[in-house]
C-alpha cells in the first residue's frame, strides 16, 4: 500500500461496520414488491404443483393397457386445464391438455404426436414408459420448503414464485432515505447561462441516478452556496430527514471547501486519503441520526467512489446480506504499462473479439470515458498489464445490483 493512504479494503472495512442495516419493515403487496429487500425468508404453504399434472397436450393412460404400439383406447373423458377428471376406467384414455390434472388410475401421458384419433376412440402409436410427461405433485416445491430467502433483492421472477405459492403480499425493509447536496460557488444547471469559469453540475445527475437505481428515496438538496453556514443549514435538514448523505466535492482542506468543518460542527467526521485511482480523498463520519458519506468532486473520482463504497454501504443498509460485486476473469486487448502506486479502476469496454478495450484517457476530469465503458477493471496496486493477460472485471451489470 502507498505510504500514508488507507487500501480500499482497509477503508470498506470501516464503512460496512458503520452501516446499520434498516430496521423498519412493511408489508407490500406481492404485485408492488419488484427490485425490493425482503426481510424476512419466505416458506410455500403448499405443494406445487398442487396435483399431479400433465405437461403436454396428448392422451392420459395406463401403461397397462399399451404394451404395444397401435393400442385403441375408447376415450372417455376430456380434461382440460382447470378442470377434474373422473377416474380412469381400466382399457379407456383420457384427453388431456397442459397442465390438467391427471386422473386417479392413469400413469402416463402419450403426447398428441404419437396418437391417432378414431372416432371415440384413440390409436396409441408409442408404448409410453410410466410416469411419462406427468409433474408429480410437490415436485417443484414442498410444502414448508423455503422459496426465498431473506436480504436479497427481489427480482421479477422472485415476485412471481411467491405469487405461485398464494402469498398476497411480503415484508420488505423500507427504502433508505440517501440525501444528496453539491457543493461549488462554479456548478451552474443545465438550461441556466454558462458564465466564464462556471461549469454544469453533471455529479448532480450521476448520483441522482445511481442512488435511484439501488432504490433509494432520494431528497435532493441542490447546489448549496460555498458558505459555512449555508452548508451546516442543509446538513442539520438532511440529518433530520435521511437515513444516509453523500455530498460530492468540499471535503478537502481549501479556503472554500466547508463540507468538512460543516460535518464535524454537526457530528463527526473522519477523513481518509484512500490508496486509489481515481477517488482518493473521501470522507466518513455522521451527523445526527444519519450516516454521512463525503465523495470526491471530479465527475469520474465520484461516480467510480460511489460503485466502491456507497454502493456496498447502501446494500448493507437496506439489508442485503452479498454486499461484495463479483469481478469476472476477462481478457486484456491492451497494453497498460505505467500502473499507478494505488489500485486502479480503469474504464474498459467489451470489443468484438471478447476482450477489453482501454478508453484512452483515463483523467478523473473525462466523465466521456464512463459512458463509453462497459465496467471498471479492478487492477492492484503497481501491476502491469500486457495484451493478453487475464484481468479482474467489474461490469455495470454487477455493480448496478
């Protein structure tokens, strides 16, 4: 590790175990419950499927009565999905449609492909082993069995399992309350004029649309004026209101940067200088009853320190148990040959051959290279890097999650 800076590992540590995991939990409506954190592990009340059931469209028989291709069966019934059969009566068949029932005495499906129909009756031309295309009851789930398990995020299909099982609505923790406010006398709005020296506040959006992608009810304090007192104003107000804030910019030691006085006048504040390009200022600590998280200000240094460390402090707040991103093994299609001291986040993209491409400038000041990147290599301390070689890859698709 860099003399004098704190690793990535070493200041995550200290995050997670300041990161009190939300407490509060409400019952909503399966429907409503998509891309939210269960609380509490779900059992099935149920066996599903309920009954035994067929799985194709064909001919319900027992396989006693087709010891041979070209077996004719009266057809005694139809049953359709949604509906009960009678008992299969010995020398008889059934016609039968997905998911219908199988009636008491049958033992088999034969699909309609192998079949001929006759009249009331049926030509059976396979020999059907037993239990073909049936799904036994329970065979997907037993009743009592855990169907979800508590701290995960509930995705679609996660929603529609417990819908299969009856279950009408489920504990979800509540949403984390992250407040956002942006510090810089130069951050103009988009649509506002763009004086010499001013510059458009694109952390403002980025961070908008991170904190809502991880489900957060965002409040959104604006751009606070570079004063002291203004900056211990709207922090006392997020205190109050939010479970969480991160600020981006004025936590350095400048005469203008009045994040840092501000939080430990309201609470405390630790302040790090982390092993790690981009990103290496951040800042710790809390006020009131809300946790408080200082990024960087450079566009690329906020949005990379967000993913690093908000990202898995928002996770381990809302209640998710797997706070860590998975890296992939990918390949190299480039040469990196002056590696940083600190451990690097480079931004790469997918290319055709199925390696990964380098943005060219990797400034801190070229949020361009975010857009255009599929993820973030992870690439330790001092490490080169030649085309070829196998790297640590961290895709948006896993840090988004």
């Amino acid at each position: 590790m860099t003399k004098g800076l704190l690793s990535v590992d070493e200041a995550l540590d200290v995050l997670l175990a300041g990161a009190r995991p939300m407490r509060d939990i409400e019952e909503v409506p399966t429907l409503a419950a998509a891309d939210r954190v269960l609380a509490r592990a779900q059992r099935s009340t149920m066996d599903v499927p309920p009954l035994d059931n067929s799985a194709m469209d064909g001919y319900a028989v027992r396989t006693a009565d087709v010891r041979s291709p070209g077996a004719r069966l009266k057809v005694a019934q139809r049953i359709m999905a949604g509906s009960v059969g009678k008992a299969l009566a010995p020398g008889t068949a059934a016609r039968i449609f997905t998911g219908a029932p199988i009636p008491l005495g049958a033992d088999a499906i034969v699909m309609q492909e192998f079949c001929a129909a006759d009249g009331e009756h049926v030509v059976v031309n396979k020999v059907p082993e037993k239990d073909a295309w049936v799904r036994r009851t329970g065979s997907d789930i037993r009743k009592g069995a855990q169907i979800l398990a508590a701290g995960i995020r509930l995705r679609p299909q996660d929603t529609g399992l417990a819908a299969s099982v009856g279950i009408q609505s489920l504990p979800l923790y509540r949403r984390v309350r992250l407040g956002l406010f942006f510090t810089g006398d130069e951050l103009v709005m988009p649509g506002d004029p763009l004086p010499p020296g001013r510059i458009y506040n694109s952390n403002r959006f980025t961070l908008n649309g991170l904190a809502q992608m991880f489900g957060c009810e965002v409040r959104d304090y604006g751009i606070v004026p570079d004063t002291l007192e203004a900056t211990r104003a709207v922090l006392k107000r997020a205190a109050a209101e939010c479970d969480l804030i991160v600020t981006s910019g004025g936590v350095s030691v400048g005469d203008a940067d009045f994040v840092k006085p501000a939080v430990e006048a309201e609470g405390s504040l630790l302040m790090w200088k982390i092993a790690m390009k981009p990103g290496r200022p951040l800042a710790f600590g809390s006020v009131g009853g809300a946790a408080f998280i200082g990024l960087p200000g450079n566009p690329v240094s906020s949005f990379v320190t967000f993913l690093i460390f908000v990202r898995p402090f928002l996770l381990k707040t809302q209640g998710i148990a797997a706070v860590v991103p998975r890296p992939i093994a990918a390949r190299a299609d480039f040469d990196w040959t002056e590696p940083d001291a600190r451990r690097e986040f480079l931004r790469v993209k997918w290319n055709d051959q199925g390696g990964l491409d380098l943005y060219p400038t990797q400034d801190s000041a070229v949020l361009t290279s975010t857009a255009w990147a599929d993820g973030l290599l992870d690439n330790p301390p001092g490490h080169a890097i030649r085309k070829g070689d196998t790297v640590r890859f961290l895709p948006y698709a896993e840090l988004y999650r």
